[in-house]
C-alpha cells in the first residue's frame, strides 16, 4: 500500500521485518499457545529485491529449531504472483518463552 512505501516507491525495510516479526509470532502462538513468547533474535537481515506498489507478499513461517526456552522459525518472504518463487527475504527469527515477570521459562 502507499503508506507502506519510501519516497523511491519501494515498500520500507523496517516494514518488512515488522510483518516478519509477527508472521513468526503468530507461527510460533499457533504451535506454542501456552507460552509467552517474545522476540530476541532476527539474523541476516538482507533484501533481496525491491517490492513496489501493489505487490503481494506471501511470507512462509516454519519452526527451524525447538530448544528449553527458545524457538527458532524460519520465515521466507515471495512475491506471491511469481512463479519462479524467488525469496524477496528470508531470515530466522527466535523467540525465548517468559513467565509474567519477563524471565526465561521453559516451553
């Protein structure tokens, strides 16, 4: 959408890895309902191609790595319209689970 552009027309970084962000944690609520999960981690934070006005973004979540507090998904973003399915970006997002007070708990 427009407000999600820069002034070149190209969709914002910082959006992208907003809707990352809460496409893994949605992802991971769905597969952990009874954990608190919070974000701690993305890696490699790379932008493969712009994505202009209009672009349908299709974002892949997929649990990469389960440990005692934490959970890993990897997220694969594409153009949903291109066949080749070429990823626009991918990274890992992990997450650490928490009690009420903010400290790690198991999952």
């Amino acid at each position: 959408m427009p407000g999600d552009l820069n002034h070149y027309g190209s969709l914002f970084g910082g959006r992208m890895l907003a809707w990352v962000d809460e496409a893994a944690w949605i992802a991971a609520t769905a597969e952990f309902p009874h954990c608190q999960l919070v974000t701690i981690a993305m890696d490699k934070v790379e932008f493969r191609q712009g994505v202009g006005d209009g672009t349908i973004l299709k974002i892949n979540c997929s649990l990469a790595k389960k440990g005692t507090t934490s959970l890993t998904y990897q997220v694969v973003v594409s153009d949903a319209k291109n066949s080749a399915n070429i990823p626009v970006f991918q990274t890992h997002v992990t997450f650490v689970s928490v009690n009420d007070n903010g400290e790690k708990r198991a999952i």
